[in-house]
C-alpha cells in the first residue's frame, strides 16, 4: 500500500511539474529524495543513427536483379518518392550500384499504418546509406563504428605463406600485409619448408564480426634459419617498418640504371616507331649512351629472364626485385660475367652493356619497369622511403622494440610451452 502511495505521489509531482526528473531517467536522492532498485534507467535504442525504438525494422538481402523501385514499392512507396531519392541524391549514393546479396533495412512505424519511414542499405561492412521516406526526403551515408583488437598468428611455412595463413585459420589479408612488410627482403617465390613467423597486428571489428587486418605492429620472420624482426614506427607523421637497428625494410631504386647523355625516347601509350613506320606503344624510357656504356641493376633482386629477340628487345633482361616490381633492360650489347638466370643481383651491380641488338636504330638501353606486372612509367615511380630511424627518435624506437620483442618472446614461449602439453598429453595416451 506504502509502494502505491509513493507512485502515485510521484506521478503528481511529476504532472505538476514539481520535480525536475526527467521521464524515462532514473532520480537520483538529491533529486527526488530517494531511490528505488526497482526503477528501471531507459536506454534509447540506435540503429544507423535512427532512433528505432517506436519502428519496426525488416532485415533482408537485395535479390538478384531486385531494384529499388521493385523492393520498396512492396513497401507501399510511391514510385514519385523513389525517382525523387534517385535522382536527387545520386550524389551521396548511386542507386544503381546496389548489388544483390547486400543488407537492406526498410523501418516502419510500429502501429496499424505501418508507414515506411527509413529505407537503409549496407554499402559494405562499414559503409552504408540512409534514405527518409517520409515527408522530409533526405539521404546521408555513414559508417559504423568500428573496434581494433591485438591479436596474434604464427605458422611454420610447408608449401607457401598464404596457404599457412589461411590454412590456420587466419585472414588471407594477413598474407598480402606479411609479404608487402617483407617484400624487400625475403624472397617469397623462394620461401623455404619451415621457414616460420609470429607477429603481433591489428584485427578490426564491426558489431563484433571481423572485418578486416589493420597494421602488423612487430613480428619475426625466420628465413633460411635467420630471424629478420619487423617493428611498425612512427616518425615526422609517417609509418614504416625497421628491423631491430633502426634501418628501414624498404630499399630504394636508384634513379637510373647508367649515367646517361639524355633521354631519347619517353614512355608513351603511341610512339612512332622510326623502323617500323607506325604507331604502336612505347612501355619503356629510351636511354642514348655510347655502345658499352655500363647498365646497373636499379636494385637488389632475381634475374627471372635473360635471353635474345631478333626482331625486337636485342639482348635483354628482367630483375624481379620482390613481388610488387619488376624491371627490364633490352639492346644490351652483352650481359655482363656471371649473370644468368637465377642469378641474385644487389643494387648497382654491372648487369651488361648499351647496345644496339634487335630492333634499334642506334645504341640505347630500353628500359621498362613494372608493377604488378603492368609497366609503368620508370621516371615517375615513387622510390619506396628508405629512411632510418633518425637519431632524434632512437630512444622512443629502441624503447617500442624492447616492449615488442618481450611480446614476441613471451609469445613464443607460450607457444612452445603449448606444443610441449600437447606432445605429453599424446604420450600419455
């Protein structure tokens, strides 16, 4: 009887506007006086910045060959209302890049009418739109919120690094970051068996489902049974990895592969030819030198390719520098002594000689880079950095890398202390 007395003062307190208490927020003593276990504290409820808590939400995938006309005029959405959110915001969303397979949300209001209100689709798993139905026609985009989680992965190499990754269970994004931090110096076209890695990254999260790998922050990769340890650093507002000295992971190209006279010829998609009389491309600079002039490797790398074109290239070569990069160097006039296929070359190393072998008016070296196997401009490729830890910034690293290798070695020890129960637990059986 007590208890209804109060609620029912408080009601008229409330209604008399005596009380400041805020409806659907919980009193606290100083505001009302008391406080009660049993009153409950209301959450609003979200979903893609729309309160949802008097709607009701339909969850459902675009079909295949479904448009926006066809989902939403189920809906009862006239067709004015959906040529109108078409045209008039194509620019926060084109309606015709929805794919079937993709999250849609249409909301309703909660009663009898069940009025559409929000029509919602998921872009991806972070970006999505948001288009008014109602009297107010708008749209927007956003993204959802998402979490970064450190986590861990390990792997002994038996046949490649993607089929370990993936094989165990992690992300095959988790590959492509691995071998771009390492692409200047582990050769992954010549990984070893048990060739192995533990590395600390970055694992993002969106409404607790993994969605993606962020940084890889520290790891040790054992190569030909030598450890090279990779440490993310930050310096003058740019990342990068360095190995436990401070040195950077990256390696420069040199700018050219000779000193050279000029230039003959730019890379251009029509060039035409001199010998052949027509246009045709021209995926190379021309470099004008003297007949034997030498010709260096612009980096350290594989020589995947060494031979003769009559009617074209001459005598040429192609260095692979790492999975990205790729360069090639024809019209030699010879190669120089001990370069055959296979062989590792370091940057500035003598590869051969200007010539002018195959199709060539004159001594030039043809030179062509690629990257990821499509050429591109040699004379606009960004050099990868490859700056040291400055010594301004050598404390801040070398404390970073006494932190991660502690991780890395704790990290293994667990590893192996695991392996360890294991093999006793089987000899136990």
């Amino acid at each position: 009887m007590m208890r209804q007395y109060k609620q029912l003062l408080k009601l008229i307190l409330v209604l008399s506007g005596i009380t400041s208490c805020l409806v659907f927020t919980r009193c606290s003593p100083s505001q009302s006086g008391e406080s009660s276990a049993e009153e409950q504290v209301y959450e609003p409820q979200y979903m893609f910045d729309i309160l949802v808590d008097s709607l009701e939400i339909i969850q459902d995938q675009i079909g295949k060959n479904q448009f926006l006309a066809d989902l939403l005029q189920q809906y009862g959405v006239p067709y004015a209302t959906i040529d109108l959110l078409s045209r008039n915001f194509r620019d926060t969303f084109d309606v015709r890049r929805i794919r079937a397979g993709n999250n849609y949300f249409v909301m309703l209001t909660n009663d009898s009418l069940r009025q559409p209100k929000y029509f919602v689709y998921e872009i991806n798993k972070s970006d999505y739109v948001v288009f008014s139905l109602s009297d107010s026609l708008y749209a927007y985009s956003g993204q959802k919120s998402v979490e970064t989680h450190i986590e861990w992965a390990h792997g002994i190499i038996h046949s490649s690094l993607w089929n370990t990754i993936v094989g165990q269970g992690y992300d095959a994004e988790l590959a492509i970051k691995l071998s771009d931090v390492y692409a200047w110096t582990v050769d992954f076209f010549g990984i070893q068996k048990y060739d192995n890695f533990e590395l600390m990254y970055e694992r993002k999260y969106i409404d607790g489902e993994a969605v993606g790998v962020g940084k890889i922050l520290a790891s040790r990769f054992n190569h030909y049974n030598k450890d090279q340890f990779a440490f993310y650093f930050e310096q003058d507002g740019e990342g990068d990895y360095f190995d436990e000295k401070g040195e950077s992971l990256r390696r420069a190209f040199l700018k050219a592969p000779l000193k050279y006279s000029r230039i003959s010829s730019h890379f251009t998609h029509s060039r035409y030819h001199p010998i052949l009389k027509i246009h045709r491309p021209h995926h190379g600079v021309d470099y004008a030198a003297p007949t034997g002039t030498p010709v260096y490797a612009i980096g350290q790398g594989v020589v995947t390719r060494k031979g003769f074109q009559k009617g074209g290239a001459g005598n040429y070569l192609y260095i692979k520098h790492n999975s990205t990069y790729t360069t090639a160097y024809m019209h030699l006039q010879k190669f120089a002594s001990g370069i055959q296929e296979g062989t590792r070359v370091t940057q500035g190393q003598l590869i051969g000689y200007v010539g002018s072998t195959g199709l060539a008016t004159g001594p030039h070296l043809d030179f062509r880079f690629f990257k990821h196997g499509q050429p591109v401009n040699p004379l606009t490729v960004e050099s990868p950095p490859a700056k040291p830890v400055e010594p301004q910034n050598m404390t801040a690293f070398a404390n970073l890398v006494a932190e991660k290798q502690k991780e890395l070695t704790d990290f293994i020890n667990e590893l192996n202390l695991a392996q360890s129960d294991e093999i006793a637990s089987e000899s136990d059986i």
